[in-house]
C-alpha cells in the first residue's frame, strides 16, 4: 500500500456527534437503545433513524426504557442503554436506573439537555442534571462539545463495565448534531484479578475444619451451577440461594434447601443458624434475623468493590468465581464430611418438600397463590425465562415454586413494582427463542399497562400471568400485623381481558387450576402476546418479616 493510500484511510472521517455515539456503542457491542422521545434528543433519534446496527426501542414511559435497560444488563452482562428527553424524560428514568444501581448491572442513560447558550438558565425543563442523578451513578457529566463526545462516552462505558453500575451522560441538544472528527475508541479489555493465594489457603483451611458448613449463592454464579452442585457434594454442605437467586440450583438436588429469609423455605433458619462456616459466592443480601452469629464467613467475588458489601466477612477472596471454586473443591480431596449434618441437611429438605408439596395443593376459588405457582412450574421447561413483580406474587413464586434451572429476572435489592412486564419484555428481545414468562400482581401491572403495546408494537410473544385479588396485598397485611389502619391498599382495577385485548394481546379470564395449565400449556400455539388474568384469594404470606 502506498504512503497516500495508507494517509487516505487514516483521514479521520467527519460525522454528528450522534452519528459518533452510535459509532462507539456499536465497537461495545450494544444492540438496543429504550427510550421515549424528545425535541433534546432530536439530532440522537435521526442519527439512529439513518442506521441499522443499533434498535431504537420506543416505549410508553422513561421508566419503563430505564428498566429494561437494566434488564438486558442483568440477561446478557453487557452494557444496556437508554435515552430520554431533559428534565421530565430524566426524573422518569430514575426508577429503573435505581434499579440497575443497586443490583449492580452496566446502564448508560444518554439524555439531552437544554441548548448550549441557555445552559444555566431558566430554560423550559433546566435542571442541573448531575445533581439530580447523583445518587444512583458513579459517574456523570454534560458534553459541551461534539469533540469530547468520544472520551466522555468511553469514559461512561468503561465506568459502567468495570464497577457493574450506572453511568450518564447529558448532552445538549445542539450538540448532538454538531460535526467531529474524533475517531472513536477501540473497547477496553476487561482484566480479571487473580485469586490471593494466601485467601485460597486460608478459606481452603476454614473449609476443612468445617462441621456444618453451608454455601449461600447469589445470581451471578448462573453458570457455574455445576461447580457448586460438586463442592456441595465434596464439602458435605447444604446450598442456600439469596433472594431472587432462585433457578440456579435445580429443586431436586439432595443439597439444596432453597431460599433464605421471607420469600423462601421457612424451615431453613434455624438449621442455617446453626453453620460453623458459610461459604458465600457471588452473594449480595444477607437478611438479618435468618444467620449464623458465631460462623466464619467466606465470600468470593469477581470484583474487589463487591467485598464487604453489608455482609460478614473473615476471608474475602476475589477473581473468576469459576477458577476460584474449583480450587476450593481440590483442597477438600480427602475431607471428612460430617453424616450428622448431612442428615439434618436432607431432615430439613425432605420435611419442607412434603409441606411445599401440600401447599401447592390448596384448593378452591379465587385461586390460592400456591396452587398457582404449581400450575405454573408443571407447565414450565428449564429453558424459561420467568420474570417477577414485586409483591406478594414474587413471594409465594419464591416459596412454592420449585425450579429446574429456569431463568428467574427480578428486581432484588430496589425491589420496585412495575418490574416484571418490561423485564419480560427486554427478555424476548435478547433471546427471542427462549419461552418468557411474566409473574406480576395487579397493583404492578397497573403501573405499565401502556406497555402491553410495547409488546405488539415489536411483536414479542411473552406470556404475563396477572395474580389478580384487587389489593396491594403485602402492604396490607404488613399494615394489619403492625397494627394499623390498611388505608390505600384497595385497587380499581380495569377488565383486563378487554384492556389486554384491545392493546392487540390474546386474553383470557382462568375459572380453574386446571384451565391455567391448559392455557399455559397452549400459550405457544398463539401468534400474539398472551394475558392470563387469574382471580387469587386474598390469603396472608406466611413468613412476613416485621419491615
């Protein structure tokens, strides 16, 4: 190649700083964009329009945009995007980047922002937008000019990426159609720490001396189940799953007690309790009241931030949790497991099965949420994707539900309602040939209903089952149990049939356990999204903690 041709191909190319934005978040690999329309963002949305390599998602409502963008973080790891209009466009997103905040995913909110000249002023929807956003971002700055777009949105990737958090970016509006040169920058390669070996010596010697161990999991060792089925077996421990983690170990494995705390096997405390040495991988929620007081706790994380995260610690260790816990299964070869623990271990596993199993027999009309769940689990493969609500329904899903490494998504530390359906809907766009189903309440539904037409509009064929007993049942009870007045729990709510099918969705009202199967059964055979409106009795959860 000549000296003139080799120049040529180096002339830095002049493009928006739009045009520049999708550039650069194409090199990450992003896909979508969710968002909802505004004249700040203008330049962005043509910029988006003259290209196909990155989809514009449009939905009803900002929140919604942020949630989904902190679903697709928590479906594929990789970094989820949303846009919206200053001011108002903004204050709408918080809820779902709240979200992605504190269960620790990568989100890029990119926001417009009043014209340059009027920056400062009393321009219509000004506000100082890092100031608003403080709390739920490590890192946020406006653009002021096209040629800073580049080093400020890598900057904001690479924040995200690297501390699994949120990130954003205003831009005024003028901005994003002027003109740069500024190559975009070729992505950073994440390095992985490598393991203390002093930390690796020092658990592997806790774990050795341990009695009654027990191994707490979080929702980021999904793919190492199988390691973790086999340190389980070697360790001779019981295998507890944090709240949400749900789906990781299948049911029918002998080690596995379930869930901890108030959405999972309430005979699992007292024999949690009484741990000498609680190895904890990937975990981020340790519930207060359900733990061991005197036990040696270990915690493996893939990233040195996640330590020390409000749990115990006296041996942290960092790196690939993968390499990390197959060390710790060869340094027990020749350890002696303890029969007694092991045989209170499968007392309580076998004791909770028989009670779970009678619970998801309750009968009669309105339905009871166990028996809603089991309906649900017989007629679920292990490939589904089930996204959750916040609320009762999570809870009673989380109790009774009985999972065979099906994909569980739900909002784990923000806990807002109102999640479910964008999960789900975030989910069949990542993994289109995947069954994705939605557990939500009424009250949750009733939060984003616009968003049945978000469905349609893409045509995304998702199953939502609504537990429909017209109250915000937890609140309620919560209320009643702390002696007081339950005002503003009761709901008017629409005809869901009607609305769902006038949103283009296929809807039916279930009069029995056995129609839910048979619908779910036959929900495949329907080209549109399917509704399924279930009227539940309105029963007390069991194991309501007094918060």
């Amino acid at each position: 190649m000549s000296t003139t041709e080799n120049s040529i191909r180096k002339r830095p190319v002049s493009r928006t700083a739009a045009e520049a934005i999708l550039e650069q978040l194409d090199l990450y690999g992003v896909k979508r964009i969710y968002g909802v329309i505004g004249d700040a963002i203008f330049g962005l949305m043509d910029a988006i329009a003259k290209q196909t390599k990155i989809q514009f998602i449009a939905v009803k409502h900002e929140s919604v945009a942020a949630m989904m963008a902190s679903a697709e973080a928590k479906c594929t790891g990789a970094l989820g995007v949303c846009a919206a209009q200053m001011g108002p466009g903004l204050a709408n997103l918080i809820n779902g980047l709240g979200d992605a905040y504190l269960d620790g995913v990568p989100v890029l909110a990119i926001t417009g922002q009043a014209p340059l000249k009027k920056i400062g002023t009393s321009y219509k929807q000004y506000i100082n937008q890092q100031e608003l956003v403080q709390a739920i971002t490590k890192y946020s700055q406006i653009v002021v000019h096209p040629d800073a777009v580049i080093d400020s949105l890598t900057k904001a990737i690479h924040t995200s990426l690297t501390m699994d958090t949120v990130s954003q970016l205003s831009i005024p509006a003028d901005v994003f159609t002027m003109q740069t040169i500024v190559p975009s920058n070729e992505p950073i390669t994440l390095t992985e720490m490598i393991p203390s070996m002093e930390r690796l010596q020092q658990a592997q010697q806790f774990m050795r001396s341990a009695k009654c161990p027990m191994i707490l999991v979080g929702n980021s060792v999904r793919p190492m189940d199988s390691k973790i089925q086999l340190l389980a077996e070697r360790w001779g421990s019981g295998i507890v799953t944090g709240y949400g983690a749900i789906g990781i170990i299948p049911d029918h494995n002998p080690f596995n007690l379930g869930g901890l705390g108030e959405g999972g096997n309430p005979l699992l405390t007292n024999l949690f309790r009484q741990a000498d040495v609680v190895l904890s991988i990937g975990a981020s929620w340790w519930p207060e009241g359900h733990t061991p007081t005197n036990a040696r706790i270990i915690t493996v994380q893939d990233k040195q931030m996640e330590l020390g995260n409000g749990m115990p610690m006296d041996c942290g260790i960092v790196g690939n949790i993968a390499e990390i816990i197959s060390q710790l299964i060869s340094g027990l070869e020749s350890h002696d497991m303890n029969q007694n623990w092991i045989g209170q271990i499968r007392l309580c596993k076998q004791t909770w099965s028989i009670q779970n199993e009678r619970e998801g027999n309750e009968s009669g009309y309105p339905l009871h949420p166990s028996s809603i769940v089991r309906a649900i689990e017989r007629c679920t493969s292990p490939n589904t994707i089930i996204t959750l609500d916040e609320g009762d329904s999570t809870l009673w899903f989380m109790r009774n539900f009985r999972a065979q490494c099906e994909y569980v998504l739900l909002s784990s530390h923000w806990r807002t309602m109102g999640f479910g359906l964008p999960a789900a809907l975030t989910a069949k766009l990542c993994m289109p040939n995947k069954h994705v189903v939605c557990i939500t309440g009424d009250g949750g539904l009733a939060m984003v209903l616009a968003d049945l037409l978000t469905a349609v509009r893409y045509q995304l064929q998702i199953t939502v089952i609504v537990l429909n007993n017209g109250t915000l049942q937890m609140e309620q009870n919560k209320m009643v149990l702390k002696g007081l007045i339950p005002e503003g729990t009761e709901l008017t709510n629409p005809d869901y049939i009607k609305l769902a099918e006038a949103c283009g969705w296929d809807a039916y009202k279930i009069q029995s356990k056995d129609e839910l199967e048979k619908r779910l059964k036959t929900r495949q055979v329907s080209q549109k999204p399917v509704l399924l409106d279930v009227p539940t009795a309105q029963v007390e959860y069991p194991n309501y903690q007094n918060s």
